[in-house]
C-alpha cells in the first residue's frame, strides 16, 4: 500500500471544489439527495423502482437473492435485452430517433436509427440462428468499431446467446484463448478495420486463431475494408450475404433475469484472463439506472462515450445503458489523431454532442498536444464531460474542465471494473461538489468502505482496500467456468460478504473517495488492465529468454508505462535489436498495448531466499528510487548491477 498511498499525495493537495453550476443544477435529472435517502431507506425498494423502467415480460418474484458470495436479481422475472435497447422504443413511436451516428476513420458517415438497428438486429439474430446458433450457445465477436458489433452483440442478446467480444485490437492468440475458454459456437469478425491509416488484419488475425478453435463452426465476415481473404467453404460466409436472405423480424427470446447476457474476459494476477461473466435484468437495471442518472440525459442528447466497444465501458455506456434509454450516440472507428489532432473536436462540433465521456489517457494526449485542436472547434454543445479508466490527475482534470469544457461543465470522474458491470463510485452532476481527483460518492445502493489488512475500517485521510459491502444488481455472478477463482479472487480476503476491488483507496475527512491505484500485480496502462503475469509468460515465450520480471512506472501520457527486466539465455546479448524483437514479440502474443515501453537486460533478477522475484526492488529501479531493505535478498549484488544497466539506458524506446 506504501506504493499507491505515496501516488494520491498530489492528489490530496488538491484543495479546489467545484459547485454544480446553477443552470445545470435546475434541469438535472438528480435534484437533490433523494435516490440517496430512498436507497438508505430502502434499498432493495430503490433497485425496484429503477427496475419498473425497464420492460419485463414478467415481473419478479424477488429483488435480491443473497447467499454469499453468490447473489441474483429479479429472480423470477423474464425480459430481453435487445427488446428493451429496440423493440419498446419502436412501439412507443420512437422509431426515427437516431440510435447512433457512425463515423468511419476515413471519413464515412453514417446515421442509424432505432428503426433501422431493430431490422438490422433481428436480420443478424435469423443469420445466427440460421448457423445453428441456439440459447445458451456462445458467440465470439472479434469487430473495430462499426455498426456491425452493437449489431452483433444485440442479435446474441435476442436469441438468448451470450456474447464474448474480443477488443480488435488483441492478437490472434489472445483472440484464440478467449475462444477456446468460452468454446464458441460461431465468430464475428471483418475483413480489415483502419486505425490510423493503415488497415487492421481482423481476418488474418482471426485466421491464423482458429487454426485451433475447434469449438467454432462458422465464421461471419463483415466486408468493411475490401480486401482480399481466403475464404474456407461451409465454415466462412459474409455478413452481407447471410442476412440479406434474412426477415427483419425475429422473436426475442424470453430471458430469465439471471440468465448470461455476455462474458468479457479481463486480465488477472496470475494466470489466464477471465471470462467475467453478466447476467441480464441486474446488469440492464444497473447501467441503465447509472447512464441516466450520472449522465443526467434528456430525451435531446446526444451522449459519445469514447471508448472501445471490446471493452466493458463500451458494453455499458456505449450499448446497453445509452440504448435502454433511447439515447443518440455517437461510435468513431479510429484514432483521435486521424487526420490530425482535432478529430474529435470536428466529431463534438458535427454532431452537436452534449455529453463526452473518455479517459484520463486520452486528456494527457489531448493536452501534450495543446489547446489550439480543441480551440479550432465550436464546442458549445457539450454541457457535462466524464472520466474513467484510471486515476485523473487533478492538472488533466483542471484542463478537461477548462479547455474542453470552457468551464461551464460538470466533470463525473467515474470508479468500476468489468467485473461492477456499472459505475459505482461517482458524482451525480446536478448535486455534488466536485473535488479534482476525487471519484466522490456511492451511487445510491452502492455501499463502499476502505479497509484495513485486519477488515477494520480506516479513518479519514488513511489508506487501505477498497471494498464493496453490498451487491449491486450489475455485478459479475461468476467466473466463467472457474467459479472456485471468483470466490477466491473477490471474496478470499475479507470472506463471502464483502467484495474486494483490487483498487487502494482513501477517504478524506468529507468522505470523498480517492482512488489510489491497483493493489496487486495488474497494471492499468493507458486506462486498459494489464497483468505483469501475461506479459512475463509472453517474454518467456521468446526462445532467447530465460527469465523476465514486468513492472511499472508512472508515465505522463499512458498513466503506467510497461518496463520488463529480462535475463536472455546464456547464448544471446542483450543488443537494442533483441530489445526491439522482443517487444514485438509481446505485442504480437498479446496485442500492441501491452507492448514493453523499457527492456532492460540482467544477468540474474533480484530474488527472496525462496526463489521469489522482488518486483518492488524492481518497481523502484525503473521509478529511480532510493531502494529500501536489500538483505533478505539472496543475490544482493546484482540490484548494483541492475541499477547501473538502467543509469545506462540500456533498451529503453
Ligand atoms: O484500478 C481501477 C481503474 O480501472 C480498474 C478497472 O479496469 P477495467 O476492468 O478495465 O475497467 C475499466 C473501465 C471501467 C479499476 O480497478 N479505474 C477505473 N475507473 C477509475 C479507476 N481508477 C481511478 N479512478 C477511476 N475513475
């Protein structure tokens, strides 16, 4: 904890507070402090009622089954995904409201509305079906972001096939393992997607995966970039073939509230990522719940989260929570810096967006690039801006208000995981003062304490774990196929009443959160979870390597910045070009973000007596600290030697 205590010092400098501003406050959809009040006086009745917004196609028998660690909604109750983000909104009359306006990278435009995503919807939901596709089967998406992936994944959701979407941008091996560990039935995927010019190899990538994926049985292409793919008879066919053929009707199937809506696979400690698994009435009622509230939308906004898709804040907040409440959105294929630096101020200005929610990460970049791409822009539209993904810095936020907000818009700094489902730590616009750096508050029902190693609360101003003490109705029910892993990753320490996020943090004495970073081996690079574990098994993969140690340092732009010790076998010397392949190797193994940003070549890696490597010697090398106590170590000298190979520079990009 010493570590991420000494991260938040900045942060609890900060001593500026922002008021709601008063225009804001009066239209908010969150006045005053009643969700909380109702929620402390009733939660299980507060859940209820954002349930009632939803449309079941029965109601439940029970609000919340806890029987610890294992927890479900609704029981009882039965609805459908795809028909609440569609077919209602139809029915009410809202079919030309404008579901999303799409943007390719070079420049397409495309504008979609309920109508038309409910056709398209249940064209891909009869192309599914029409491969075999059953309820309960489960189906890999591997897309960049075009209108085809919230297509795919609310086909799945409406015959009842829970969907694993892999990010575009993970390679053919992370992409094979997610397969083989969900073993799905059918994959999604796209010829080529454009990332900053040049042409993303999904086909190829997912080509050379399923050359051991004998679970999947038919691949579905959509055409997006052009080009040329081998095609293999009766398993390959291409999107627009199958569902031309297709009715633009299709039942929704009738769910159970606990039955799987998806699977999304997320770095752990130790071993391989995993399938976090979402089931369907709590995880709608939560994000739907959150999105309206934290976003305060209005039947007129138009609300871009800029994520990715393939990650679970675009599952969230780009699909489920903005479609169950009839929100426009916008989705933009490629890189903020395509053409140039002001991609997404052009995008603000074009659609008139009114809120914008992105990453930490990508305010650094905004920022290291200056403030003439944003000033370019007329950027009066947007009234409430967001974060998440990482701890903000209180400079980035200042700017993000500043420069992007012209002052004149709330910043939501917003606390989950993949696993929460939904936001959990966070302001709500229209009624909490801001403090820059800080996640704030609960939302109403979220019950978070800050423990010590023993489980007993911290004082104010202290530092400890994270906990959440309650469930809330979008958690993770379990680990796909390795329910003994959920019980021990997220209950193991404080035992099966109270869940353990991983994250450091602090409250101050108002009893704002302060988020301090994670606790264990995973790193958040570039507001993306990475495992030290992954990324050492694919160095190691290497044949030059003997042995590697991952470990990370703070960065200005990525928040961590990856940098690997390696110890090559005795034949090899540690030359830039080795450094150069080997960071190659790890991006291809796993995908470009995880992508080493320093090697740094030993003779040996400090270990404990019992063969243990001591990452936080390491951890302190690469920051170029003081390093503490080295006598437990069974080879003292060679941190020397590692220090003086750093002081050196060697293999660093
Ligand atoms: O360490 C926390 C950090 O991101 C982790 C969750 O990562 P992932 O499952 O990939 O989901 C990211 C998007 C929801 C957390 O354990 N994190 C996320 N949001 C914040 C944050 N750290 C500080 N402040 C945040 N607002």
């Amino acid at each position: 904890m010493a570590e991420v205590e000494q991260n938040i010092a900045a942060l609890l400098s900060e001593e500026r507070v922002f008021e709601p501003p008063a225009d804001f406050a009066a239209g908010a959809i969150v006045r005053d402090r009643s969700p909380y009040e109702r929620a402390e006086a009733d939660l299980e009745g507060f859940w209820a009622e954002q349930a009632e917004r939803l449309t079941w196609f029965r109601k439940w028998d029970a609000v919340m089954d806890w029987d610890p660690p294992w927890v479900k909604w609704f029981e009882g109750g039965t609805l459908n995904a795809s028909y609440n983000c569609l077919d209602r909104h139809v029915e009410a009359g809202g079919g030309d409201k404008i579901a999303y306006y799409w943007e390719g990278e070079p420049g397409e435009r495309r504008a979609i509305t309920y109508g038309e995503l409910l056709d398209e919807v249940c064209r891909c939901a009869n192309a599914l079906k029409s491969l075999g596709v059953e309820r309960g089967d489960r189906v890999a998406i591997y897309l960049g972001m075009i209108p085809e992936l919230p297509i795919a994944m609310l086909a799945c959701a409406r015959i009842g096939a829970p969907h694993s979407v892999v990010f575009g941008g993970f390679s053919a091996e992370s992409l094979r393992d997610r397969i083989i560990d969900a073993e799905a039935k059918v994959l999604v995927t796209q010829d080529g997607g454009y990332r900053r010019g040049s042409e993303v190899p999904l086909k190829a990538n997912a080509d050379e995966a399923l050359k051991e994926c004998p679970s999947i049985e038919h691949v579905v292409t959509v055409r997006r970039s052009g080009g040329e793919h081998p095609f293999t008879p009766g398993r390959d066919h291409w999107y627009h073939e199958l569902i031309a053929e297709q009715p633009p009707e299709c039942e929704p199937q009738e769910m159970d509230a606990e039955d799987i809506l998806y699977l999304l696979y997320t770095s752990g400690t130790t071993g391989s990522p995993k399938g976090i698994v979402h089931t369907t009435g709590g995880y709608l009622t939560g994000v739907a719940a959150t999105h309206r509230m934290i976003f305060d939308i209005h039947d007129d906004d138009i609300f871009w989260c800029s994520a990715d898709i393939g990650w679970v804040t675009g599952h969230s907040y780009i699909v489920y929570g903005p479609l169950a409440n009839h929100t426009t959105g916008v989705i933009y294929e490629g890189a903020p810096d395509w053409p140039d630096r002001d991609r997404l101020w052009e995008i603000v200005e074009r659609y008139k967006v009114t809120i914008l929610y992105t990453a930490p990460t990508a305010i650094r970049a905004f920022m290291r690039w200056g403030t003439e791409y944003p000033e370019k822009h007329e950027l009066s539209s947007l009234r409430l801006l967001g974060t998440v993904g990482e701890p903000i810095n209180p400079e980035a936020w200042i700017w993000y208000w500043k420069f992007i907000g012209r002052k004149r818009c709330p910043v939501v700094d917003t606390w989950w995981q993949t696993e929460t489902g939904m936001i959990l730590i966070t302001p709500l616009p229209g009624i909490t003062r801001l403090k820059p750096g800080s996640a704030t508050f609960p939302f109403p029902g979220v019950h978070a304490e800050v423990l010590d190693d023993q489980g007993n609360p911290v004082p104010p101003g202290g530092g400890g774990y994270l906990v959440l003490t309650h469930p809330w109705p979008a958690m993770l029910r379990t680990i796909w196929g390795d329910p003994d892993r959920y019980v021990t990753t997220y209950f193991g320490k404080y035992g099966p009443n109270i869940y353990l996020a991983g994250d450091g943090a602090k409250r101050d004495e108002d009893g704002y959160f302060w988020l301090l970073g994670r606790i264990d081996d995973v790193m958040n690079v570039a507001g993306h979870r990475l495992s030290t574990y992954e990324i050492e098994s694919a160095l190691v993969d290497n044949s030059k390597v003997a042995e590697a140690a991952v470990v990370s340092r703070p960065d200005e732009l990525v928040g961590e910045a990856i940098v690997a010790f390696v110890t090559l076998k005795s034949s090899y010397e540690g030359t830039d070009g080795v450094a150069a392949e080997l960071r190659e190797h790890v991006a291809n193994k796993i995908g470009k973000i995880a992508r080493p940003h320093g090697i740094i070549f030993t003779t040996d890696l400090p270990k404990t007596r019992s063969g243990k490597i001591m990452r936080r010697l390491l951890r302190d090398v690469a920051r170029g600290r003081p390093l503490g106590d080295v006598t437990t170590l069974a080879n003292a000298e060679i941190v020397e030697q590692i220090h003086e190979m750093v002081d050196s520079g060697t293999g660093e990009e």
